[in-house]
C-alpha cells in the first residue's frame, strides 16, 4: 500500500522511506491526551527521558543530539519552555518571602535608577531567563570552538533548561524567587558546561572557562535589560 506521506510503496507497519505509520489513527480527545502525556511522562522519550539523561549522562545526551541522534530526545528548545514556564508557573501560585518583597515602583515614572532597576529584576527578569543561553552560547562558541554557534545554542538551551529544575525544587522549598540569584543554578551551569567540553588534558583550564562562562553570561543578562531601561528612563 502506498504511504500516506510520501507515497511509497511498502509493506509492514512502517514506511522505509519515511517512517510513517502503516495504519493510522483517527485524531480523537482521547489520541490528543494520550499524545501529550506520552510526549512529557515516558520515561524513554520526551521531558522525563531528558531529566533523566541529562542528569546521569548530560555529555552523551547533547553530543547524540548534537551528532544527530534525536530520536528520543525532547529538543533544547522545547525543553528549556517547558521547565521555565513550570518556574514560571509555580512562582504564580506559591506564596512570596517577605524578603523578597520590593516597594511598589511605578517603572516609567521613578526617578531613582536603583529601585527600578530592582523591580524590575525581581518581576521582569525571570521572563527573560530563556535569553541567558543565547549569551552563553556566544562564550561557550568563543572559548570552545568546535561547534558551530546553533549547535552552541542548542547545547546551552539543554543546559539553561535543566538548571532551571533546580529553581523549581528550591521554588517549592524555600517559596523564594531564586531562578536570577540562585547560586545552586548557576554553580549546576557550571559543572554541566565543564561535563561537555571537558578537556582530559587540561581539567582545570576547562573548569576555569566553565566558569567564566556563567559569570560573564550573568553579566549581559543583567546589563542588556539595565541599558534597555536607563534608555526608558531618559527618554
């Protein structure tokens, strides 16, 4: 029978040419369901499969991504919007610290740059959080080269996103807004980037420029937005 997707003769359950299926579901309430719960909980495919691999093999997990084995491998992309909006999320509904709480600053109208800068940071930077890999992947490409920028990108994304697991549990822990000035983030960013372009030959050249990465990373993302509102202010 031909293939309904790109018309080739074939016998089995799956086309060789494309790999579609031979017998095809209606699309009902139930498939959609079943689809996107399959898509996020099977522990072989998806979100828990990325949790799980790039917690006991972050290395093999990007490089097979990155070398083309993507089959089971929930896309960086994908992956770092969904555990951000869970932050993002879960940051809505659990109550705030005390501590964290700032003055309400009106941000078009305050004359003092610190206290908008500071609303800002604790209510408008988490949203932003997806923008620190692009920052990342710039370093990453300058001090480890052998990828090309996209590639870089996509592995700081897969880095960026399981990090940010780490601000949800202390989210649910410590009920305190931790995803910028958590330190667990960005020391677990750290380690992560040294595990895929650790060098055998130089260990410690390589743990000094993982760093160097987050720290300067952390730089741009807090001064891209401070140049972007000291310009709101002086206009």
């Amino acid at each position: 029978m031909p293939c309904v997707n790109c018309n080739i003769e074939f016998d089995g359950q799956f086309c060789p040419n494309c790999g579609e299926k031979k017998d095809i579901d209606k699309i009902t309430f139930h498939s959609i369901i079943t689809s996107l719960f399959s898509g996020l909980l099977d522990m072989d495919r998806g979100l828990l499969f990325n949790l799980k691999n790039l917690t006991l093999h972050p290395k093999t997990t990007i490089i097979n991504y990155i070398n083309g084995k993507r089959r089971y491998i929930l896309n960086p992309v994908s992956y770092a919007i969904i555990t951000i909006s869970i932050y993002l999320f879960l940051d809505s509904v659990l109550p705030r610290s005390e501590r964290t709480k700032l003055p309400k600053v009106d941000i078009f109208e305050a004359q003092n740059m610190g206290r908008k800068l500071g609303y800002f940071i604790r209510d408008k930077m988490k949203f932003l959080w997806l923008t620190y890999a692009i920052y990342a992947a710039f370093l990453t490409k300058l001090f480890f080269r052998k990828y090309n920028y996209f590639e870089h990108l996509a592995i700081n994304l897969f880095i960026l996103g399981h990090v940010t697991v780490v601000a949800i549990l202390t989210r649910l822990v410590y009920h305190k807004e931790l995803i910028i000035f958590n330190f667990l983030v960005y020391i677990y960013f750290s380690i992560l980037l040294y595990k895929v372009f650790r060098n055998p030959k130089d260990k410690f050249g390589t743990s000094i420029l993982a760093i160097l990465v987050v720290f300067v990373s952390f730089l741009f993302f807090l001064g891209v937005p401070f140049i972007f509102v000291n310009y709101l202010d002086n206009t």
